[in-house]
C-alpha cells in the first residue's frame, strides 16, 4: 500500500521517516548532490516523494499525471536519483519548467556512485530534502489519476494519524489478479488486520505508534507490474521475518493460547518461527484435510526437547479460537471463507489472517 499512500509525517520516528530539513542544492550529507529548487519560497502542503533508479521509461508518463493533478493546493516534487545510468535524472529536469509552470516547485538530488543505495535510501533521502506538510508516496513506474492528491488529502484532514491508500489498477491488466482484487475490496477494517504494504517497518511502526490505515475506494492510481520493480528486490524470506516479527509482537505475545489454522506448510513454517515461548501457546492446529486429521498430531523434528513436541491436529470445527489463519483467501472457491463465516467470529478479536 505504500505506493499508494499519502502521509503526515510529524510524530514519526527517525529509523522510520528522516528528519526534515532544508534542502540548500548543495551536497546532502550522504554526499550526494543537490540540484535545483532547495525550500520552496511559500509554504508547501503537499511534497511529492519519488524515489528513481534507472526509470527512464516511465518518468515521462508519471510526471505528465503530476501536472495533470486537479489538487489546487500547493506542491513539490522531491527526487532522489539512486544511481541511474539511463539518463533519468535530465529526464526529469526536463520536465521542471512544465512542473513550475503548473504550480509545482521541484527539488532533486542524488549520486552517481557505481552501486545504487536501494530504493528506501532513495526514498528516505527524498522525504529529508522535501518541505511539505504532507507526503505524497509515489514510484517513478506508477501513474497518479487526476483526483488522487486531493482526494487522499481530503482524507488526511479527517484522518489526521492515519496512512492514506487509494485503489489501483494494475498494468499490465489482469496481472496478479488475487493480490489486486484483495487490496482493492478488503474492509477498511481489514486494513489494519490484513494490510501488508511494501514498506513492512515504516508501515508497522506507524501502527505500533498508533496510527491508523484508511483507503481512498476510489481507483487512483495506475499501479504497474514488472520484473524491474523494487518489490522484487527484496527477499520473500525477509518480507516472512518481518512479518512473523509484527504478528508475535501485537498479537500472539498478548494470547495464552491459540491455534494456528492450516496443518500443510504455511502452518507449520509459521509455528517453527515462533518464538520458544509462543511455540508452547499453540494449542492445535485445525484443518480440512482428512488425511492430516487422521494423523492426529504433528510433530515439531527440529526441536531440541526430549520428548519433541506433539501439536494436535484437528478439524476445524473441533478447534477453538483465538485463531491465526494461514490459509490463501480467494483460492477455494469461496468454501474455506464459508467455514470461517459459518463459526460468526470476529476478525481482529477473535482470528488474523496470516498468509
């Protein structure tokens, strides 16, 4: 959701948003260098934050929706170019008289060292030169629908501690279906419960600070998919520790017991994850699964305990809440939310979602 965001940064911690400062177009203290812009002379209420790294051919699409934004308020355009070899940077420099022409003040910044920092530096780094009151989150591959900045900014004011989302529209069309269809039509309820945004730590620490999420449900924002994006970048079991990490902290370490629903591999995976502690919490697991049912128990082999642990294994409607489900939504048919419906629990209290 992270693409998708428009954010307060005021109260958030230094690990998670840099510190704002004056931005002088000179050398920033990472030694890269400045270009262009510094403060902007009148007060900014929205900086656009884009991170770039060899994005050469999508810049000229993503900046045309900038200039196309009906926000009347004011805006700012923060770059950090992270190393690119593609001529992003004069790219986007070619675009500062039509920015300016439109209202919107520009900063950029960056370095042309031989590796590039990552694209949480980059970002980081174009949230510390930017002056405005609010963040807009935007990747140099995606493209902004006309209403998205003063729509999400309207939700700010009534959201003022919250992280703002939007709906996308993926592109190519029909690429990863489920995950767009999920974050498109989960409650805003779910947000909180279910949300897994690319930025895992700011996004947890903002929750744990307790801040909230809301979504926009309208579509604005053209969010593409490609081998070349960043969120390919990172590793699936960094993005698994993470988020194990999350779940043990705000939820699992305040339960005396639970049991986790999904006896295959995700289930068990999460339950050696779990801290020694939180390991002797799980109660059962709970399943579908006839054959693992039958089995009656599964049992924990890389555990230095003698006797290893035995976890039982029962049917779903033999188990008993609070649950962690690890079971993929929008993949049966609608059978397994059908039994989750059929037990009338309530999500956030008495199960999450973890898959």
């Amino acid at each position: 959701m992270s693409t998708c965001s428009l954010e307060h940064p005021n109260g958030q911690k230094a690990e998670s948003l840099p510190a704002k400062r004056l931005c002088k177009g000179e050398c920033a203290q990472d030694g890269s260098v400045g270009g262009g812009g510094g403060k902007a002379s009148r007060a900014v209420e929205v900086s656009i934050v884009i991170p770039v790294h060899n994005a050469s051919c999508w810049l000229d699409e993503c900046l045309q929706g900038i200039v196309d934004q009906d926000y009347t308020g004011s805006m700012e355009l923060s770059v950090y170019d992270d190393a690119s070899t593609d001529g992003s940077r004069a790219i986007v420099e070619g675009w500062r008289e039509r920015l300016e022409r439109r209202g919107v003040s520009m900063v950029i910044s960056g370095h042309d060292s031989a590796q590039p920092r990552g694209v949480g530096h980059a970002k980081n780094q174009a949230v510390s030169q930017s002056s405005g009151k609010y963040l807009c989150f935007q990747d140099a591959d995606d493209v902004m629908m006309p209403q998205r900045i003063h729509l999400q900014y309207e939700a700010c004011l009534f959201n003022s501690t919250s992280l703002i989302g939007c709906q996308v529209r993926r592109d190519p069309e029909g690429s990863t279906e489920r995950y767009t269809r999920w974050i498109n039509n989960i409650s805003q309820d779910q947000l909180s419960t279910q949300g897994v945004p690319e930025d895992l730590l700011w996004f947890y620490q903002s929750v744990g600070q307790g801040g909230g999420v809301v979504r926009v449900d309208q579509c604005l924002l053209v969010y593409r998919y490609h081998q070349q994006a960043a969120t390919h970048s990172v590793l699936e079991e960094t993005i698994w520790n993470l988020r194990v990490a999350f779940l043990q902290e705000r939820v699992i370490n305040q339960w005396e017991s639970f049991t986790i629903w999904n006896a295959g591999k995700q289930g068990r995976k999460l339950y050696r994850c779990l801290s020694s502690s939180n390991q002797k919490k799980v109660r059962a697991f709970c399943d579908v699964d006839e054959n693992k049912i039958k089995k009656g128990f599964y049992t924990y082999e890389e555990s230095k305990e003698r006797p290893k642990p035995q976890i039982p294994v029962l049917h779903y409607r033999d188990a008993s809440p609070p649950y962690i489900i690890c079971v993929k939504l929008d993949m049966t048919g609608g059978v397994f939310e059908e039994n989750l419906k059929s037990l009338h629990l309530e999500e956030g209290v008495d199960y999450y979602h973890f898959n």
